[in-house]
C-alpha cells in the first residue's frame, strides 16, 4: 500500500514550482489532494488533468497516475473569508482532511530603502498570515477527529536572512515560531505540525539566474548542487505519513547543508 492511500490532503499554492511537485507526489503516494492556485487556472486544470488521466502522465517524482487524484480550487489564502469558506467545503466534501500542506507564497524582493509599505505587508500576508489563516480553519476539524498533519514550508532565509528580502525572511521567519507554537498547542489532540525549510531550489526562480549567480549559489552549498523539487515534496510526504507519528514541533532544513 502507497504511504498515503486513502489520506485527504490540502496543499496551498499548487500549480506551480515546489508546490507542483508536492501535488504529484502526494498523488503518487496515493493521497487525494485538494490544491489550491490563485492566478492561473489553465496551468492547474493541466496538472489535474495529466494526475488525474487513466493513461497517467510519468514526470521526475515517478507518478504515473496510478495513484490518487487532485481537485483544484481558486483560493486567496491572503483573504480570510475565501480561506474559510474552502476550508468548510473541502471538509463538506472530503468528510475527514487528514493533511495540510501551506506553500502559498509571493515574492518583493528589494533592498529595504526601495521596499514600499506595500511589498513589505503583500508578503507578510500571503506567507505568514495566509498560512495562519488556513491553520486557523482546519484547526478545529483535525482536533475533532483528534487526527491530523500540518506541513508549513519556510525557507533557509527564514533561519538566516538574505540581503533584499526583508519582507520574505520575515515572513519565513514567522512560519517557525508559528509552527512551534502550534504544534504546542494541539499535540494533545495528536495534530502533528512541522517546518520544512529548504535552500535552493530548481524552479522557474531559479531559471532565471545567470551562469555567475548559480555557480555562486551552488559553490555555497556543501552538496554543490542545487535541489530538485522532488527533494522538498518527499520529505514532505514523509511528514505526512505513518512513519513520522512522533515528529511535531521540528523545522526541518532540507538545503544540501547550506545552513551548516
């Protein structure tokens, strides 16, 4: 039996990127996964399509689309009614939500003086506060069921800082103490909540750097490599899975010992 047969997980932001690759493989691993995307409809009802398709679509996670499915939902995590209102339907239409995967984020970068007020409180709550919003509303269901998982993914800024992004290092920051705190407060319950804290990524991001800037990155980090996405989403599938029933309250750094 797949890791996650039968599990019913919500992932935040997954049409594209880290995101993206957590989708297909909670798929792979035989979850059902309820997704959210915000801006791009054609690219998430894709994704849908190639997971959810009897011939399956093999990709670098390995699915194949033999194993669950995904449904796709417009939602502005930075909104607190659109939050929970899905968070009610999703739990109308599942019954049980077994997981939850917060990886709804934006990006301002900039350099402090150049930040406006608005760059600096668009991060903070999309990526912090949106991720407190859907803690918040799936919080009660998963204490009823006194079952349950929540995964925030943060960033090595988080935990180190990086010149220009203020706004995201901050935001990053406070998925840690939001993490601990919660994972404090329902443990009683057996709702296990975790941090995953990644390094560099290979994403559209990333794409973007040119040969100097990724030979800098990649000379900073001990592995000299930069992570594949699938990297990220299986030790997320990890931590939603049997085998991590005693882990709670971590921040997981998975940066090829970046922050060593």
């Amino acid at each position: 039996m797949s890791a996650l047969q039968g599990k019913n997980v919500i992932v935040t932001g997954g049409s594209r990127g880290i995101g993206e690759s957590i989708v297909r493989r909670l798929c792979a691993d035989g979850a059902h996964v309820f997704a959210t995307y915000n801006s791009n409809e054609a690219t998430a009802q894709a994704i849908a399509d190639s997971i959810n398709s009897p011939v399956g679509s093999s990709g670098s996670n390995g699915s194949d689309g033999s194993g669950g499915s995904v449904e796709f939902d417009k939602v502005d995590v930075s909104n607190e009614t659109s939050v929970k209102e899905y968070i009610e339907s999703v739990v109308k239409r599942a019954e049980r939500v077994d997981g939850l995967v917060n990886n709804a984020g934006i990006t301002r970068d900039g350099l402090i003086m150049r930040m406006s007020t608005a760059d600096w409180e668009d991060v903070l709550k999309t990526n912090l506060t949106g991720t407190f919003f859907m803690c918040r509303a799936i919080a009660r269901p998963m204490m009823g069921q006194r079952a349950g998982r929540i995964v925030n993914i943060g960033s090595i800024v988080g935990l180190g800082g990086n010149a220009g992004q203020v706004n995201y290092s901050s935001a990053k920051a406070g998925l840690v103490g939001l993490t601990r705190s919660l994972a404090k407060e329902l443990a009683s319950r057996n709702v296990l909540v975790n941090c995953i804290a990644p390094g560099f990524v290979e994403t559209d991001m990333t794409g973007k750097l040119t040969e100097d800037q990724r030979a800098a990155y990649t000379n900073s980090i001990p592995l000299k490599r930069i992570a594949h996405a699938d990297e990220i989403s299986q030790v997320v599938s990890f931590l939603l899975s049997d085998a991590a029933s005693y882990i709670t309250g971590q921040v997981l750094n998975v940066d090829g010992g970046l922050a060593l």
